[in-house]
C-alpha cells in the first residue's frame, strides 16, 4: 500500500493534469518497489524520489528560493518498525534530500559507533553535505535545482515584496503627515491576492507505505516557504512535524503512519505529525482522530491562538490487527484550498489520484474537510 500527496496548499485547475500526473507515477514506482519485496523504508523512499524529480513540485529540483536566490531543501524518513528517524535540513544541490534522510535511518539501526558515539539523526547544512559523500558518495550532492520557473517566481515575489514593504512606508510616513487618517489606513498588510499566492506555495511533499510484511514507513520533503530566511529549518526535517511512522503493537495500540504539508511554523509548533498520529491510536477509528488532530490540536491550538488563519494538511494510514486478519484504512484532511493525492494498494490495477478541495462555503485557514478510504477488511 502507498499512499502520496503533492503538498496542501492552492492547486489551480490549468494544473490539476500535471500533478495528478506526478502523483501517478509516483504511486506506480512505489508499487512496483512493494510487488518486488521493497520494505515500507524503501517505497516511500523511492516515491518521495519521484516527487523531488519532478520541477513542479516544491522539492528537489525546482523547490522555492530563499531570499539570496538559493535552493535549501529538507527532508525526513521514519521507520515504523525500527521507529528511528533521520533528517537532513538547509542542504543545497541535493536532488533527492529524502535518499540522505533514509541514509541515517540506516545508520542508526546499526548500532552505537565507535566509543560508544550515538550516531546523528538530524544533520544540516554543509556538514550535511560532507557526512553523506563521506558514508554514500553515489547520492548526489552536486545538482543544479533552479529551474526557469522557479527562477521566474523568485523575481515575482522578490518585487512583490519590494512593492509591499514600498507601499507599507509610503503609509507609515502618510500616517505621520496626517495623524487623523491612521484609522482608516490601519491595515496595511498582505492583500486578499498576496495571501491566496502565499498559500500558493506552503507545498511539502510526502508519502506513506505498509509492506508485504505489514512494516510502515513515512517520508517528506520540501524546499520550503518561497522567500524564506536562508538557514530557516522546516517541518519536512523536524521530528514530530512532517512525518510519523509506529508499527502496529497491540489491540490498544495501532499502526499508524503520517506525512504533513502546509505552513511550516504551524506544523512545528503544534508537532502536527506526531499529534495526528497519537490522535489516530487513541481514537475508535482513524477518520475520528484525524478529525480531533485538526480541530483541537491545529485549528484550536493554543501554540497557534494569536494567528487567524492555519494551513495544514495531512495524509495518514491506521493499521489494526484481529483473529489473523488486518484492517488499514486511508485518511487525508487539509486546512488548505487544495491537496493533491494518490494512493494504490497491490490489489489496484491503477492509482487513485485527484485533487482533494475545500468545500465553496469553507474558509482556507480556518476550517478542514476531510476524508477516508478502508483499504483492507
């Protein structure tokens, strides 16, 4: 079973066929992995790849830049079996980010180094870098990932930025001129338009996947918000934020596998990952407690209470065991205009893929929907 999403955020009609594309062949590559005998580590690794490599996606090649014009991605693996975690952040010219992650899982199941040393799970920058050509100098860390696109939206929002923070100043020294016109020029934030693209651009990509063995693994990967502060570490390599993996233990304790994508302050403040995934174990079914995720641990949050709009979605799996027989059910949910997703399970001769939308009436920010699937009974 593999399960994907394309970020949360706004997708627009004009290219709802080139990401449910992406998600397709996502979905297929992961399957193919399963059908081989790939473990849940290996296909959501081998999909989140696929992801990275597409330039319509906010990971790898064609990611957000920061605001020196740079590429720095994050990305994160865990192993519900095992239950390590590992997570690069802020790297640059790594094509697919999520292959250095799972490198850490790797390393951390195979023990204490030498003296007793307990092996890294996170590692950023350009240590980064070093660590991973020093232990698999196959992975790429040389890559270009500006494309024509995402140098072109770079300069849209650079200018947009300096038209604002122009027309912000303009304001301030209007309302030192004329002290009686304050009130009503008070609101000088970003407009209706500025705040729709921002959402535009929250995309953090990740998949989900349970084995022949039952084993299930999480994964994510984002080049981060558009104009973010170089350095700036985001849910995709945080423990807790972007993805979760717990195999399943006992009657009253189920599997449970998460992959998040919005706002990346919103998903780390609220460890959002994790909160889901307890939310799911704790409750009678999965689509309940990702439903309570959403509304008592992110929409009403109190780590979140001074923001009046929050962007957040997720894609999660439950897996529960009885008499022999398993039962794992699909969940996804977003907070956000759009998500994409797909999923395929080995009995499906093709992927499901489609564009997850908020009802008209809804509110981006302010309301979820949410939705389910029971894979196997």
């Amino acid at each position: 079973m593999i399960a994907i999403h394309a970020g949360a955020g706004y997708h627009s009609e004009s290219k709802s066929d080139v990401y449910k594309s992406i998600c397709k062949q996502a979905c297929l590559m992961a399957i193919e992995a399963i059908k081989c005998g790939k473990n849940a580590v290996d296909c959501v690794t081998i999909a989140v790849k696929c992801l990275e490599d597409s330039p319509n996606t906010n990971a790898g090649i064609g990611s957000n830049l920061t605001m020196d014009g740079t590429v720095e991605c994050d990305a994160s693996v865990m192993d519900g079996l095992s239950l390590q975690f590992g997570a690069v952040g802020c790297v640059q010219g790594f094509q697919n980010p999520v292959e250095a992650a799972r490198l850490l899982v790797e390393k951390q199941k195979q023990g204490n180094l030498s003296l007793g040393r307990i092996p890294p799970s996170i590692l950023v920058g350009n240590r980064a870098e070093k660590w991973i050509l020093e232990n698999d100098p196959h992975i790429n860390t040389s890559c270009n990932l500006i494309t024509d696109e995402s140098k072109r939206m770079f300069l849209k929002y650079k200018r947009r930025l300096e038209l604002h923070e122009e027309r912000v100043n303009n304001k301030r020294r209007k309302i030192h001129q004329n002290k009686e016109k304050q009130e009503e020029d008070e609101e000088i934030g970003v407009t209706e338009e500025e705040d729709s693209d921002q959402s535009l651009i929250q995309d953090t990509v990740g998949a989900i996947a349970m084995d022949t063995s039952g084993n299930l693994a999480a994964a994510v990967s984002s080049g981060g918000i558009a104009l973010k502060q170089p350095g700036r570490l985001g849910p995709a390599a945080t423990y807790g934020s972007g993805c979760w993996a717990y195999n399943w233990s006992s009657d009253s304790k189920p599997g449970v596998a998460i992959a998040t994508s919005g706002s990346g302050e919103h998903l780390m403040k609220t460890l959002f990952s994790k909160e889901c995934a307890s939310c799911i174990q704790n409750m009678n079914s999965g689509s309940l407690g990702l439903s309570f995720a959403f509304k008592d641990h992110f929409l009403e949050s109190e780590f979140l209470k001074h923001l009046d709009c929050k962007f957040g979605g997720a894609i999660a799996l439950r897996q529960d065991k009885y008499d022999n027989k398993q039962s794992v059910e699909l969940i996804w949910g977003h907070t956000t205009d759009s998500m994409c997703i797909g999923f395929m399970s080995l009995s499906d001769k093709k992927p499901k893929v489609f564009l997850s939308r908020l009802p008209p009436q809804s509110l981006p920010g302010k309301s979820f929907t949410m939705e389910g699937r029971q894979i196997y009974k």
